[in-house]
C-alpha cells in the first residue's frame, strides 16, 4: 500500500486529511460496514476511482484512520510514562492525557475502538501493536508504584489494562459542554485510576487474564 501523507491532494480540491475527516464521521455515524466507498465520494463531490487510485480499498482507509490516531495518540500521551516523576504523578498525567486527546480526537478514537476489528489481521496487528506498546508502558509504571509499595496489584498487566479500559469507556458516552468539562473529567478520571490502583487488593488477582 502506497504511504498517504494528509496533507497531498487526492483529486482536484479533495486532500487525504478531507478523505479521512469524511470517512471518520461517516463511519462514527453509520458504522464501517454500512458506509461504502460511494458514499464517501458522494460526500466528497468525487468519482469513486479516485479514491481507489490511492486507496487500494476502503479497509485502508480505516487502517489510515486507525494507525494515525494511534501513533499520534502515543506520541502525545507516552512521553509523560518517562517524565522525572513518581509512579502515581505519572499515572495521573497520563491518563489525564489520555482522556483529553480522546476527547479532542473522538471521531477517530471512536473508530479505533468500534471498528478496528473489521481490518485485515495484518493491517490490525500493526495498530495492536501501538496499543500494546501503551499499555506495556503504562504496566510498568504501575509496576514501579508495586515495588515502591504505592500501588497494591498483584497483576500491573492487568491493572494497565483495567484503567485504560475506564479511560476509553469515558469518550464512548461523555459530551463536554466545554473545556472546562474536559479538564474536570480528565482530573476525576486520573484520580479514579490512582485510586483504583491504591486499593485494588491482593485477593482481587483475575490470573486467568494475565497473560493476555
């Protein structure tokens, strides 16, 4: 597949970062299975084919969709895992992070989430493997507030994976009325996460799922 950078032209007054805005509202709104590539140049005001002359189908549009808001998510949200702070100031950056690019990047999140499975396993194991490389990240972390006694986890997989979970469960339903929304979710959410991983208990293991 031939690389698309956002901001070259596909056809006449139509840029890939247009192509994707479209195709990301459209699979929000009709889901990726009901939205056909028609469609897309419908909105669009173009022929199909030229989408098809750099798109080889619509799953790399998705894959587009999916791959660049993973990358630039771990782009923005990685760098404070590593900031010269405790496991629990981390923490709370981070997912306060989390949270805020999601909403500011909901279409494509929601995308991420909903219709990620419907690519190919080649083209989905690439974006898994961003995700997975955040919530190893975020493992670790978790896994130094274990061994500082700040965290009580028996599994810091599993609670990774646990806090990411309530963090994207956030841009699924929630509607800020402002920034000042935002910013108050983000901080109850990070405080959530702290809080989660402060108490979660030794009897509390899951062992069946550590190893996913």
């Amino acid at each position: 597949m031939e690389r698309v950078e956002p901001g070259r032209p596909v056809a006449a007054n139509v840029r890939v970062d247009q192509v994707l805005e479209i195709a990301t509202r459209l699979f929000t709104e009709r889901g990726y299975d009901a939205a056909s590539i028609r469609d897309l140049a419908a909105e669009l005001a173009m022929r199909p084919s030229s989408l098809y002359h750099h798109f080889p189908g619509k799953q790399h549009i998705l894959f587009a969709i999916c791959f660049g808001m993973q990358q630039d998510f771990n782009a923005t949200v990685m760098p404070r895992l590593r900031a010269e702070a405790g496991p629990v100031e981390r923490i709370e950056d981070v997912i306060r992070q989390h949270v805020l690019f999601s909403l500011a990047r909901k279409g494509e999140v929601l995308v991420n989430i909903r219709e990620r499975r419907s690519l190919p396993p080649d083209l989905r194991a690439r974006v898994n493997a961003l995700r997975r490389e955040y919530r190893d990240a975020v493992a670790s972390v978790i896994e130094d507030g274990r061994r500082q006694g700040l965290f009580q986890v028996p599994d810091p997989k599993l609670a990774a994976m646990a806090i990411l979970d309530m963090a994207n469960g956030l841009v699924q339903w929630f509607e800020p009325r402002d920034d000042q929304d935002r910013e108050r979710a983000a901080s109850a959410y990070a405080a959530a996460a702290v809080a989660l991983l402060r108490g979660w208990g030794p009897e509390i293991g899951l062992s069946p799922w550590s190893s996913t």
